[in-house]
C-alpha cells in the first residue's frame, strides 16, 4: 500500500472514531436528560496543581501515644539477595491515616469497606490557624462551619469537611503531640457540636485534621470520634499541606488501605486544585 493510502485509510479510521464517541456522548446525554438521571459531577476537571497531604511516615512520626508507631527489619538485601524487603509492624493508626467508622464502633464499616465514591471528595478547609496560634486547645465549632458557608455556599454532597489549625508544620517535633507536664495533650480538633451540625445538615462523607486526632487533645471522652464514625463516615488524622490548597474548589484523592476488617490505616492523599 503507497504511503498516501496508509495516511488515507488513518484519517478515515480517526474520523469515524471522533463520530462514533460524539455520537456516544450525545446518546448518553439525551438518555440522561430523557430518564432524569442524577450524575455526580465530575471533579477537578482542569486542576492546576497536585497537592501532596501525605506525612512522610518513618519510626519517628509522632504518635498519639507516644510510642513508636512503625518498626521494620530487613529480611532480604540487594547485595547479598538480589533484591531488598522489609518487614513492618505498624500501628494501623499512625502518620497520616483513616479512622474507619469501625475504629469506634462495634459493627461499623471497616476500612476496605468505605466505599470508593468516598474517597474521591470535594474539600472543605475550615481555617482556625490564628486562633490555634493563641489557643492550643481550639475547636472548630458550629460557628466556623456557618461562617464558611456564609461566605462558600453550601457544603457540597460526599465533602471532606477539614480543619487547618496549622500544627502540620509541627510534625516533626514534640509540639505536634505537645504534651504538658501531667501528659495531657494540647492541640485544636472537631468540637462534638461541629460533628454534630455537619451529620444533621450535610451530606459530607468524612472530616478531617492536621492533628493526631478528630478531637482536641485534652479529651477524655472523644465525643467527635463517637459522633462521626458510628453515624458510617469516616476520618482522616495528621493530614499535611492544608496551607497549600483554596479553602473552596479542591478535590481530595484518598489513597485508603484495603485491608480486611481494618479500623483504619495509613494513607497517601493527595489534593487536585
């Protein structure tokens, strides 16, 4: 075949593809309109930008305990084996991580049970930085919600619903867990009314911190974790880079464990802006 029928029968292929998938996409808009079809948006469309929000986790990052929440011994080594393998024991509650409904409930879903149309989320950022600067023990209430929305519109269906204290830039010092002399804890978290407000008048599928936990440290009663996780959404803890995305607009990729009958574990989320 001379090289000007090859680009012949190329062109033709092309433009009977491009009618085939505009007559496809035209089919199924008219279907959807004809049948009154609900389509979740699409997110992120045109981002301009891939935020990381993902603590690097090593032996080291704090923990709300205290102890180590990562360890790891080499089983296989390059030199000697080929190829290198490590080991882990991990705390499935350490680093950047989800709490699944199951972590404080007797039969809630588990992590691997979350279901996949959670994990992709319109991000809500509820900025308490300059107050979490004067106040190590701030929350973020009913008030911050019913401003953001003041000034936003209205939480949008699936969110993920996210406190900016700023304390993610403490991560890699004991002022991340900043406990005081009696041990008790000292950093900003969901107030149980904020919770509370947001499963009564949202449909927002998870909220998250920039701390080790949904509350504030001093509690003793964890009241925010009882109010989320039993209701069936979940939670993401030591979330990173809240400083780096719009308090409105983002969406949230939450790379969830799939491990069966896990209360949680760590996770690689990242931010499309």
């Amino acid at each position: 075949m001379c090289d000007a029928c090859v680009i012949d029968a190329v062109k033709a292929q092309m433009l009977s593809r491009r009618r085939f998938f505009g007559s496809a996409a035209g089919a199924a808009t008219v279907a959807a309109t004809t049948l009154g079809t609900s389509v979740r948006p699409a997110h992120a469309d045109a981002h301009g930008e891939i935020v990381d929000m993902t603590h690097t986790l090593s032996e080291s990052f704090p923990t709300f305990s205290g102890e180590p929440g990562l360890s790891r011994s080499k089983v296989f080594d390059f030199t000697k084996d080929g190829f290198n393998l490590f080991e882990l024991t991990l705390n499935e509650h350490t680093g950047t991580h989800i709490d699944a409904p199951l972590h404080f409930s007797e039969d809630g879903l588990s992590v691997d049970e979350i279901p996949v149309g959670n994990l992709m989320c319109p991000l809500v950022v509820i900025d308490i930085a300059a107050r979490a600067a004067e106040d190590p023990d701030a929350q973020v209430t009913p008030m911050d919600i019913r401003d953001w929305v003041e000034v936003y519109g209205a939480i949008p269906e699936g969110a993920c619903v996210a406190m900016h204290s700023g304390w993610a830039e403490k991560a890699a010092s004991d002022a991340f867990r900043n406990a005081d002399d009696a041990g008790t804890l000292h950093f900003p978290g969901f107030h149980v009314e904020a919770t509370q407000l947001l499963l009564e008048e949202t449909r927002a599928a998870a909220i998250a911190v920039d701390t080790l936990s949904l509350d504030h440290g001093p509690s003793t009663d964890f009241a925010a974790h009882y109010a989320w996780l039993p209701a069936g959404r979940y939670g993401i803890e030591c979330l990173a880079g809240l400083g780096g995305v719009p308090a409105s607009g983002a969406t949230l990729v939450v790379g969830a464990p799939k491990i069966v009958g896990g209360t949680g574990g760590p996770a690689r989320i990242f931010a499309l802006t």
